[in-house]
C-alpha cells in the first residue's frame, strides 16, 4: 500500500465495512422488530379471545343459575352473551376459532328460539348440554393459543436481544479485524520501503544516510513527508544503481570483445603465417590446395564468431510462416551429416507419428537445432549416438536432442544459456544464449540436462 494515499485508503477502508455493518443492523433491527410486533399482535388476539371466552362461560353460568330458581327476566344477560360472542367473532382468526365460535353462536340462537316460545322446558338443557360445553372448548383452545403466543413472543425478544448481542460482537470483531488489516498493511508498506531501500544499499556496498521523521501524525502533510525523504533517497540509489549497470554492461562489451578479438586472432595467426611464408619465398612457400582449405577453413571460422556475435547483439525478429519442425530437423542434420560420419557418431532420427505445422520463422529454428547438434558432436570427438526426435506433446511440439558424450560440466550447468558460459577451448559460449532468445520468441521453452546414464539432452518446447 502506497504511504501517500494511506489515509484516503484508510478511510475508504473504514467508511466501507461501516456502512456494510450499518445496513446489516437496520435489516436485523427491522426483521426482529417485525417479529416482536407480529407475535405481540398476535398474543393480544388470543389473550382477547381467551377474555371473550371467559366472559362468555361466566354469563352462561350466571344465565344457568338464574333459570335454575325461576327467574324468567333474564334478556339483560341474553344481551351480554350476545355481545360476547360479537367480541368472540371479531377476534376469532383461526379456522378452528371461527368453526367453535359458529357453533356456539347457532346453539345460543336455538336456545333464545326455545326460551321464547310457550312451553319452554327444553331451553335451558340446551343451554347446559350444547351452548356450555362449546363455550368450555372455546375457552380452552384460545388458552392453549395464548400459551403458544406467549412463547412465540417470548422468543422473539430473545431474539431480539441475541441479535443486538450478534451486532454488536459483530461489529466490535470487524473493527478488531480491520484495525489489525490496516496495521499490518501499514506495516508491510514500510517493511518493504525499508527492504527496498536496505536491499539497494547492500547492492551498492555502502551504507545510507537513515531517513528520520519525527512523527507521521500530522495526517497526510506527515506521510508526505515521509515519502519526499524517501523518495530523495530513493533516487540517490536509483542513480548509484544505473551507474552500476552501466559499470557491468561496459565489463560484459569487454569480456565479448576479448572473446572476440581471441576467436578472431587465432584463425587470422595461421592465415597470416601463411601469407607471409609465400611472400618470402615464392617458389618453396607457394600456396597448394591444403593451405588455400586451410585458409578457407580459418575465415570461416571468423565468420562464424563474428555472426554469433551480432546474431546475440541485433537479435532478428522471427518472421512466421507455415512450416514443418520435422524437415527442419532433418535439413539440420543433413548440414552435420559428414561431420558425424568422419567422427563416428550415429544419427538417429524419430520423426512424429503424423503431420505437424508451426508458425514459425524456419531459418531461425533452423539455426537452433544445428547449435544443438554441433553442440552435441563438440561433445563426441571419437564417436557416439546421436538421437533427434520431433512429436507432438499435449499441444506443444517436442524437439528433442540426446547425445552419448561427455555431458555438461558441473561448473556450466547453472549458467548454461549465461553469456560466454562454454566449457570449450575455442568459442564465444553465445549458440545457447541466442537459441534460447530464439525459442522464447517463438512462445517456448528450452531446457538442458546431464542424463542418468551418460551424456546431455536438450528439449526444445513449442506451441502448437
């Protein structure tokens, strides 16, 4: 995280998960509400129709008491049950209410028609053995309702109560956690500034002057401080540090030229050497056919060093067509075929099972494979096997070179595709680097290993 805009980022940091929390407690709060108010409604329901009905059984049993000693005066009494079932009926919202409270309305309804009429002695046994008994079935079952609603209610506010508790650890956890996130980043940006900084000083071999602020709690101003200080040091180090490269790449053009200029004299000593014993003396030092071969075979050795040279200089861009890797490998050893037959190495060749196309630059792979096969015969001096496979490899395509020589040296092998790594006597150590520049233009691998059994292998690795 950038010190510069750590306390934008803080507040970000903080303003987010706060209002995340914030909506998380509203949406609680109104649920649980919601709940409190919906079994609180509902336990005031059942608590009226428990009333009701209570209400109702009492005036029944006070009409019962009165027929019982005669009075016949008793409409203010059929008014209040009346009115009790009205009540009963407003509050009844079950199926099951509703159905008891019907029932109790029609035998009360058959009561008054047989209390009214002339005589009416059967009045009051459906009053005791119908009406009371559903007034008493009713009043039971909005008892057990208003239990439930009671417990219905009582866990709502348990709820609510767990769920403020929940917010609450809730929010003091997240706060614990982002504090503990914002510290610990704050603490890797300085970390790694200081890493940064010390890693530069170790690089260059000298110590450098500590950068001090007295405090970073001014808010913004301090940081930028902080980072201004920094950053002149930073600089300062920047600058070492091209003066370094520039250092380093002023010794590798030095070690190239020496490899040039040594691979360059040798070949150019012999032909001089010739020459010049044919000017001192025409007739004994005239040149034959094997001095002209030998000083063809010396310019072209310059040749050669002088193109792996620019060839590791001015990389050429590969230019893609449609080819096939397997007459490429082919060409490359038709080119090295003498050279293997005078040495005495046997050249194996396993073509793929089928056809196979790459869009690739051919000379520039070309040029690969016959660095790798020279390679190998460098490494084959009194003979040997040989084997060059191409197949394809779960969409890649294969190509692989394996020698029966000496091997890689244990010293070359870390460095293998390193600038003038070679354990020859003679050569730049640069085939390797620009075949493997080569191949990674191509979007593939190459890769180089000590076999088990004696001798090296390469594989190349390009996309189908």
């Amino acid at each position: 995280m950038s010190l510069r805009h750590y306390p934008k980022r803080f507040l970000v940091a903080t303003a987010a998960p706060s209002v995340l929390l914030l909506a998380l407690t509203v949406v609680v709060a109104v649920y649980l509400n919601g709940e409190r108010a919906r079994t609180a409604a509902e336990l005031r329901e059942n608590s009226g129709s428990r009333r009701a009905a209570a209400g109702l059984d009492e005036t029944l049993n006070d009409l019962l008491a009165l027929r019982a000693r005669g009075v016949t005066e008793v409409s203010p009494l059929h008014e209040r049950v009346s009115a009790h079932l009205a009540e009963i009926r407003q509050y009844a919202d079950k199926e099951k209410e509703r159905e008891l409270a019907q029932k109790v309305n029609d035998s009360f309804a058959i009561y008054l028609a047989k209390s009214g009429s002339q005589p009416a002695e059967g009045a009051t046994e459906i009053l005791r053995q119908k009406t009371l008994p559903l007034c008493n079935e009713l009043r039971t079952f909005n008892t057990r309702e208003e239990k439930n609603s009671e417990q219905e209610h009582t866990l709502a506010l348990q709820l609510l109560a767990w769920g403020f508790v929940a917010v609450g650890t809730l929010g003091s956890g997240a706060g614990l956690v982002l504090g503990f996130g914002l510290a610990r980043g704050l603490r890797r940006a300085v970390d790694s500034l200081l890493v940064q900084v010390q890693g530069a000083s170790d690089l260059l071999g000298q110590e450098l002057a500590t950068v001090r602020v007295e405090q970073i709690d001014g808010g913004p101003d301090g940081i930028d401080n902080l980072v201004t200080r920094v950053g002149e040091v930073v600089r300062a180090l920047q600058q070492r540090e091209r003066e370094v490269r520039r250092a380093e790449r002023l010794a590798a053009v030095g070690q190239l030229a020496a490899g040039v200029a040594h691979e360059v004299r040798n070949p150019l000593t012999s032909v001089q050497l010739l020459i010049q014993t044919a000017r001192r003396d025409p007739i004994v030092g005239e040149l034959d056919s094997h001095d002209l071969a030998l000083i063809d075979a010396e310019l072209r050795r310059i040749e050669q060093s002088l193109k792996a040279f620019l060839d590791y200089a001015r990389p050429p861009k590969p230019e893609r067509i449609a080819c096939d890797p397997a007459t490429i490998a082919r060409d490359a050893l038709a080119l090295v075929r003498a050279r293997a037959d005078q040495q005495g190495v046997d050249i194996r060749f396993i073509p793929p099972p089928g056809p196979i196309v790459l869009q690739a630059d051919p000379e520039q792979l070309r040029q690969v494979m016959l660095n790798l096969v020279l390679n190998a015969l460098d490494a084959m001096p009194t003979g040997g096997a040989l084997d060059v496979s191409v197949a394809p490899a779960g969409g890649v395509v294969e190509l692989s070179v394996i020698d029966s020589g000496t091997g890689i040296a244990a010293d070359i092998l870390p460095r293998l595709f390193e600038p003038f790594a070679t354990g020859k006597e003679t050569g730049l150590g640069l085939g390797l680097v620009v075949s493997k520049r080569i191949v990674e233009d191509h979007g593939g691998t190459i890769t180089g290993a000590n076999r088990p059994g004696g001798g090296a292998q390469f594989t190349v690795r390009l996309p189908e």
